[in-house]
C-alpha cells in the first residue's frame, strides 16, 4: 500500500504529511509537524503541549469534526499566542481510579439496558478507546501502626467491597477494551506512570504501522502526572471520559500556555515537595485557570522525572488544565529505570525527534505568557490549613497557626499581623503559652498527657504526589532512622500511616534499609491506595476523638498529599497541612504544629538532650546514596503480573452476561434513573419559571464541598437510607465506595460537614431552608419536597465554583436533587463541563453583580428566561428574581456553555444520553 493510498483509509490529510521514520529495525508511519510547516510556516516555536494537539488533529483530520480551518488555527496561534477556536482532541486512551471508574461503568451497564429496551444489541455500547481502571481509592486506614496493618486494611476492604469488586469483574468481562488493576497493586497515577504510559503509542492499520503520541484523559484530576513523562493528559468529569471511550472526541477551545522556566538548583535540604508548593502558589497567583502550564529552561536537564511528575500532579492545585514536561534524555532514563522496553524507548527518541517534540538544550517555544522562578530560592515549606496553594514557609508555621487561633477566638492579636515576605503569614503579640487555654487530658495505652491545639493527631505518607518520588520517600526513611538511634518516639496522640502509590516503595525502602525504622515510628505500610489524602484517614482513637470533641480543639493533620480541603481528611480535623514525607515523620515526632522546627527541639533523645530537625534531616548526598538502590528489576517484578490480582480477586465469582442483573437489594450498586423513559429525540428545552433557591453559596465552593466523599454518619439521609436498608453503621464504608447506588450518593451531595448556605445563620453542613415553610433541614429533604411540589431549583454561588477533584458525582447529584441551573461568578473548568454533560445549565453573572449585591437572602424566587430558544455557546439569558416582598429585579447572565459540542450534549440532556441517541440512529 503506497502512502497515499494510507492517507485516503486514515483521514483526508490535506497537507499531504504522512511520511516514515526508522527505529529499532522497524519503519513507522507518522504526521509529520516538518512536514505541515512547509504549508503552515515554522511551527518549531508552539510549545511543544501544542505540537501534540496539532498532531492529533492532522492525524484525526476528517473534514467533518476535524477541518483545515482547525489546523491553520494551531499555526495562528503563534501570531496571537492564544485562540477562541474550537478544536476535538481524540486521545489515545482513559485512565480511571474506582471511585469514579464504578459509576462509569454503571453508566455503561445502564446504557446497555437502555439499548435492551429499545430492541437493539446492547454489546454496540462497548469502549472504543482503550480504558485502564485502577482501583486505588477503597482501602482505609482502619488499622495503623503495627505489622499486620496492611493484611488487615486488605481483608476490611475486600470484605466491605464485595459487591463493588463482583461488578467491576463483570464489567472486565462484559467490555472489549477495558482492563481493571484489581486492588492493593497501586495508585493510578503512578501506576500510569511507572508501567502504563508509552510516551509514544502505535497501532497497525491495514500493513502499516503508525506512531503517534501517548494522549489520555482520565477520571482523576491529578491525571495530570503523567505529563511529567512527556505525555499529555488531564482530568475531565467521569460523564465526559465515558463519552470519550465510546469515541467521542473532548471538545475544548486551543488554550492559552503559560511558560514557567526553571533555572538552577535547589538548594542542601530542600525537596521536590516544597519545590512544588513554591510553584502551586506562584501560579494561582498568576492565575492560569483553564490554561496549559509547560516547563522550560536550563533546571530541566537535571531534573529528573519524578521530580517533574510531583510538579505536574498539582496542576489542579495551580489550577491548569495541565503542566507539562517535554520529552529527553530524562524522560528515556526514567523509563529505562522502570524496565520499558529498549525497541520503545528507541522508537521514543526516535519519533520525537522526527516529530520535533525532542527538546534540545536552549530551546525556548513562543507562549501566552511566562514567569521564572531560581530553584536556589526556594525554602522548606508546607501548605495549609485547608487550601494547596497557600504556602507556609516552614519557619512560619508556628506563627501561622497561632495567628489561625487568634483570629478565630477574634482576639485583639488578630489584628496585629502582617505577610511575612518570604511566604507564609507572621503573628505579632500571640504568646507562646496560648495553647494551654482549651488543652484537654489524654490517656492512652496507660500513658496519661494532654492533647493542645495544634496537635498533629494524623501524619500520614500519602498520595501519588510524593510516593511516586523516590527521593523524598528516602529522606523519610533517613530522617526515620535517624530519630530511632537517638531513641525518639512518636507521640502517642498521632495517626500514623504508610500508603505508597505502588509496591515498587516498600521493595525499595527495604532494600535502603529503612523500612524497619519507619516501623518503629509507627509508620507501618497500611494499603496502596490514596487512603488518607482522598479522605479514607479511618477513625481516630476512641480518647483522642473524646478530646477533641470535648475541647472543641482546632487540630491538625500533615500529610504528604495533595489536597486540603475543609472536611476532607477527617471530619473533626479543623486544619490540614500538606508535607513533605520526611516533615509528615518530623511532625509526628513533634507532635503539635504549634513548634518552629526550625529552632526549637522536635524531642528528647535517650540521653535526654534535645533533638532539633537539622540533627535528623538527611544530607543530599545520603539521599542520593539510597536512592541509587532503585532498580530496574523491583518494577518488572512488581508489574509483571500486574492485572492479575490475587487468589481472593480470583475467585471473585460474577454475572457472565452482556447485560448487567441489577438487584433492588444491592447498597453499592443500583440502576441509576438517567436513561429511564429515553426517547429517540430529546425533549425541548423550556426556561425556568419561579424556581426556588436550594442553595446560597460562597466563594471557593470545591467539589469536595458538593461531591459525596469520606465517610458519614449515621443520622444524615445516606446514613439513614443504608440503616433502612439493613446497613449498620459500622459498615457504612464511605460515599466513594457507594458512587455506583444514585440513592446513596444523591443523599450526600452538597453534605459536606464545613459547606456553609448563606440561607442559614452560622450554620455549617448540609442543611438548607425549605423556604415554603420556613423549615431548616438537610438539602436532600428539601429537594424532595420541591420535586413533590413540581417546583424547579437553582444554586446561587460565589467565585471559583467547582475547584476541586473531576468529581462526576457533584454534577449527577446536582441534576438528582432537581437542580436546573447554577449561576455563579465563575467556575473551574471540569465541573463546569460536568454540569453540562448531565443537563445542568451554568450561568455566571456579569462582572460586577453577585448574590452580594442582589441583596440575595434564598427566600426569592427565581425565573431565567432564554433556554426555550436556540441554545448557542455563551448566551446572554435573562434572569428576573422576585423578592420576598413581592419586589421584583432582572439581571442578564452569561450562558457558560463554551462550545458547539457543549450545546448539542446540553440539548440532549446530557452528554450520554446524546451517545445512546447516536448509537440507535447507526444501528
């Protein structure tokens, strides 16, 4: 087959671009960016983000979803350095984590039956592009601090996910193209990292081979890691990477790249982990919300991947679509390291270089925007209390923490502070005995102490962020070593834990020596999973729990993860820290956040000297020294076998049918109501008549605030709910664990213990006015009572809705509780995009005009006129709001629906409902 003859049976290929290369013997196909330049003009200065985008458009090149008018816009980028095209990006595959992978593949199997009902074969719903679901959200730390801990949390979460775990079997044996890593292998992201991710992918069409890069989505935020292999990826809603792997393409606008160059080195002492939290502060300031970030500069070449993977996990912390790392000589190191083949890092280099997404020393891409930052400036550092981008410099935790006590005891010191300029806020006038006013007493195990504010009550090594880092996980064990020859224990009040993003860890810390010390300190392996950073922390000691309840105490918890959201970690834990893993030890050493490490001692060692941090913290050299005992064999025997699982995931016995046998008693797993009653055409759009407000909301409202997560009690509606249904409390699970039963998760949304609606006076958690007669109860009680009145809702918000994790349960809850519109002052990208995809109408004030100035109390009713006509992308609709007092007031709204491909899933109902409503039309 001549190459022309190729290009006809692979796309149109306008710009006559597909061309060949050489590599390990064999000859690869591939559209060649060169090649586009010779019509397009030099396209060697888009940043290297783009040239993958341009590829998977020339490549993709259909005439319909895909036209030249696309292509030429990636070249006129670099004119304007920015774009208001649409474009549809078609990635290679999609990666999910079970907490949002088990309601995408209920949604499969509901399209399935969907398809039933309407006499047709429901294997056509099948993935298209390839899927990975790992599941690495379930196991919680129940046990901690003993040998047996992980067997133990391994046995709890089989056992309370049994009828999870029998679906996610069918669903490996029911789909074409969808794999499942069964549990206690990893964490998807570094699992994505350390094995799945190719960097360069291929596939054989007709007798040719054609190359191309690794692209994916996925149903995590932090998907985002995985660019700091070279590979581009980021974190859509669940709803969206469903409607991908059954091949349609994510529709989203050429964004804008803002250019972080990076220069020199960091400094004795400091780690990848506080060079992130420098770099996640500095770009929320800038603001780079919806934009790529791509690094640059000299500070790469020694940098190596795991490093850039830490940097490009937090892209959701800093607020990008993605921060991407370009393809060298590291990224060839690294995967040699992990034990990828040689013909695939040949055929790497080799393509990259063809393709020019190579980066050579000195080569600086054009970009929207740029800002520096000298590594050599950067300090040790954390973040918290209860947000990633607010940075504290180490020596100012101390400080800051008892500035958060005075301000919120509204002393007269509150008002004496200042910014320290080094990062981090300074208290002035707070004296150092003002932790004693609320301590309480502690006994445990015999030992009797008292708990203060400030106790660090959860320490935990956690998350893909930093267990993916070999250096950092060695200077945890280093400075664990360390503490254990001078006799120092961990305070008895602290949690301690132990949860790697992949087996690989534990093999190497063993091997280094340092896992036996880490032990001592009570930081025993408890699971691989994410465990406390997604908010799986398990309870607390019964007496420390009795403390802090009964003092009311403002604690803490540090962690080595990548979120810090109010109410996430653990429900009584006020103030959250994110960490290094060697400061997750030296914190659990301490005890208290209310101790400057950086001058006063962390403990008493057996001689009865003082012990500061800089006696443990490891040299350079030291960590470098055990690093270098990484191997390549611990990944090959770690992911030889690695969709196999274990004897007890073998036996697991499940349905072998193409539909799913849904089962009224089942409480993890039920058949959600989206598809019920589909018709061949969607139903017209009508505007919002006399809606009433479900909720009045702030600023910053995260989708942890919205989405079901962690766990919850027993006299909520979830709670309830499960208790009718003969769930006792001490099996409840979590609300992850149950996002594949719609009645759970319903019952959780907007339920979040720290969301505070306006509509209630100093009131925190789920509970709304029922504004009809005046009633404060849960949310979900009220929207049940207006869906029984037939009266339409909307939510009212501040700035910033939906930062957060791709969660696709804050947008289905949303649309369950019979919210039509939510109309805000503006919104994160992923939820926005939710919203859509299940039918949800976004809408953002102008500029200027807020609930604030609405004079908004939740007792008006609302009516947005506007939907009934053409839907089309960014609409002015008008919104008449109706006040208590018969009063009435209009304000116009911008419709947030940002795309063409947005409007018609809006039409739809739904991003699913319109691929169903395909698939019967082709049928």
């Amino acid at each position: 087959m001549s190459i022309s003859e190729l290009d006809k049976e692979l796309n149109k290929d306008s710009l006559n671009t597909l061309s060949s290369f050489e590599a390990g013997g064999k000859t690869y196909h591939y559209y060649s960016l060169p090649k586009a330049a010779e019509t397009l003009g030099d396209l060697n200065q888009l940043p290297f983000s783009l040239k993958v985008l341009t590829e998977n458009l020339l490549r993709n090149e259909d005439g319909t979803t895909v036209e030249r008018k696309h292509i030429d816009a990636m070249a006129k980028w670099l004119k304007d350095r920015k774009s208001d095209t649409e474009i549809q990006f078609r990635p290679a595959r999609v990666l999910m984590q079970d907490f949002t992978g088990v309601p995408g593949v209920v949604d499969l199997a509901a399209m399935r039956a969907a398809v039933e009902a309407a006499g047709k074969d429901p294997a056509m719903i099948n993935p298209l592009t390839p899927v990975d679901l790992v599941i690495d959200h379930s196991v919680m730390v129940d046990h901690f601090g003993d040998a047996s801990a992980f067997k133990d949390n391994v046995a709890i979460e089989m056992e309370r996910n049994q009828e999870r775990y029998e679906f996610l079997r069918w669903g490996q044996h029911a789909f074409n193209n969808f794999r499942v890593v069964p549990p206690g292998t990893g964490i998807c992201h570094q699992v994505n990292l350390e094995y799945l991710g190719k960097t360069v992918w291929h596939k054989a069409i007709g007798d040719k081979t054609v190359a191309y890069p690794d692209t994916l989505v996925g149903t995590d935020s932090h998907t985002t890691m995985i660019n700091g292999l070279g590979i581009l990826g980021w974190g859509v809603g669940g709803i969206e990477a469903e409607a991908a792997m059954l091949g349609q393409p994510v529709s989203m606008l050429i964004p804008e790249v803002v250019g972080f160059k990076v220069s020199g080195k960091l400094k004795e002492g400091i780690t990848a982990t506080d060079l992130v939290l420098t770099i996640v502060e500095m770009l929320r300031k800038k603001g780079v919300v919806g934009k790529f970030v791509e690094f640059y500069g000299d500070g790469l070449q020694d940098m190596p991947v795991a490093d850039r993977a830490t940097i490009a996990n937090m892209a959701p912390e800093y607020g990008a679509t993605c921060g991407f790392f370009p393809v060298d000589e590291q990224t060839i190191k690294y995967m040699r390291l992990t034990g990828r083949e040689e013909s695939q890092l040949e055929l790497i280099e080799a393509y990259a270089k063809a393709q020019g997404l190579w980066c050579e020393p000195g080569h600086e891409p054009i970009y929207t925007d740029k800002l520096e930052l000298d590594m050599g400036e950067v300090e040790a550092s954390l973040a918290g209390p209860k947000r990633p981008q607010d940075r504290v410099a180490l020596k100012n935790m101390k400080a800051s923490f008892e500035l958060l006590m005075a301000t919120a005891e509204g002393t007269e010191q509150a008002q004496e502070t200042k910014l320290d300029s080094e990062g981090g806020q300074t208290a002035v006038g707070i004296h150092d005995s003002y932790e004693l006013t609320s301590s309480q007493p502690l006994e445990m195990k015999g030992v009797k102490s008292r708990l203060n504010p400030g106790a660090v009550v959860i320490a935990a090594i956690t998350s893909c962020t930093n267990t993916s880092n070999p250096s950092v996980m060695m200077a945890a064990g280093l400075i664990a070593q360390k503490a254990v020859e001078k006799g120092l224990k961990t305070q008895p009040w602290v949690k301690t834990s132990l949860a790697p993003g992949s087996k690989v860890v534990t093999d190497y810390l063993k091997v280094a020596g340092l896992d036996t010390d880490l032990d001592k300190l009570g930081f025993n392996l408890v699971g691989y999973g994410c465990t406390t950073c997604i908010g799986n922390s398990g309870p607390l000691p019964d007496e420390v729990e009795k403390a802090i309840t009964d003092g009311d105490l403002t604690v803490a918890s540090v962690l080595s993860g990548n979120r810090n959201f109010e109410g996430r970690v653990h429900p009584l834990v006020k103030t959250n820290w994110l960490a290094s893993p060697p400061l997750v030890v030296a914190y659990a050493l301490a005890g208290n956040v209310q101790i400057d490490l950086t001058k006063e001692p962390l403990g008493i060692d057996s001689d009865g000297e003082p012990v500061y941090l800089k006696d443990l913290w490891p040299r350079q050299q030291e960590v470098a020294d055990a690093v270098a005992k990484v191997n390549t064999e611990m990944f090959h025997k770690e992911y030889g076998a690695v969709f196999d699982g274990d004897a007890i995931w073998q036996g697991i016995e499940f349905p072998k049918s193409k539909v799913y046998d849904w089962t009224d008693n089942s409480t993890y797993i039920q058949h959600p109501p989206f598809f019920e009653g589909l018709r061949e055409e969607p139903d017209a759009i009508s505007d919002i008549k006399n809606a009433n407000i479900l909720a009045l909301l702030g600023d910053s409202v995260t989708t942890d605030h919205i989405s079901p997560a962690g766990s919850f009690k027993p006299d909520t509606p979830a709670g309830k709910y499960l208790q009718a249904n003969g769930v006792e409390p001490k099996d409840f699970n979590s609300y992850g664990s149950r996002r594949g039963n719609h009645q759970v998760m319903m019952r959780g949304t907007f339920a979040n213990v720290r969301i505070r609606n306006e509509m209630l006076d100093n009131v925190e958690g789920g509970y709304t006015k029922f504004v009809p007669t005046g009633e404060q109860m849960a949310i979900y009680d009220a929207a049940m009572k207006y869906q029984g009145q037939k009266t339409p809702l909307v939510i009212i918000a501040g700035k910033e809705y939906g930062t957060g994790s791709s969660r696709d349960w804050a947008a289905k809850g949303t649309r369950l509780l019979g919210v039509s519109a939510v109309v805000a002052e503006s919104y994160e990208r992923i939820h926005r995009s939710n919203l859509i995809g299940m039918g949800v109408m976004p809408l953002q004030f102008p500029e200027g005009t807020n609930r604030k100035t609405l004079k908004l109390t939740g007792e008006e009713t609302i009516s947005i006129e506007g939907l009934s006509g053409e839907i089309t992308t960014g609409q002015t609709l008008k919104m008449t709001i109706t006040y208590k007092d018969g009063s009435t007031t209009t304000c116009d709204l911008k419709s947030r629906i940002d795309t063409a491909n947005e409007a018609v899933y809006f039409k739809h109902g739904g991003i699913l409902h319109y691929v169903v409503r395909e698939m019967l039309k082709s049928a």
